[in-house]
C-alpha cells in the first residue's frame, strides 16, 4: 500500500520530494527552510519522529494518510547601539 505525506509550512529542502510515495513506512526528512525564520519542531497526524527537534530526523508513519508540518519561530536578532 502507498502511503503520501505532503510538507506544508516552509519551503521543502530540495533533498526532499514534495510528495512521497511511501512503500517503506520509515523515511529520512532533510531541514525544511522558511527565510526569516528558525526551524522549530515537526508535527505530523500520526506516525512519530525520531526527533520532533531536529531539522534532519526519521519519520515512522503510522496508518493512513498523514501531513507532516514543519514548524517555524520567526529569527530575531539583538541590536546593540
């Protein structure tokens, strides 16, 4: 059974398709990028993360359909004057 995830939020790394075709229910997700912002933590339907924390993780879908979310914390910088 094929099974989709589909990024949303950010841009995907281009070592990622935009969408996966899942034979194997065990994939390697490479750091989504979202200029101006920081990435912050994965979230997904179901399934689990090896790490919600790291941009660069695996992901274990679980059954059915799922979309995973790549979350982002807007950069702020310290101006010293």
């Amino acid at each position: 059974m094929n099974r989709v995830i589909l990024i949303k939020y950010g841009e995907n790394s281009n070592k990622n398709p935009s969408i996966y075709n899942i034979l194997n229910y065990n994939i390697s997700l490479s750091p989504a990028s979202n200029p101006g912002y920081a990435f912050s933590h994965w979230e997904a339907d179901n399934g689990k993360f090896s790490s919600t924390t790291m941009s660069s993780t695996t992901y274990t879908m679980g059954d059915g359909p799922t979309t995973v979310y790549a979350h982002f914390k807007i950069k702020t910088y310290n101006i010293n004057t």
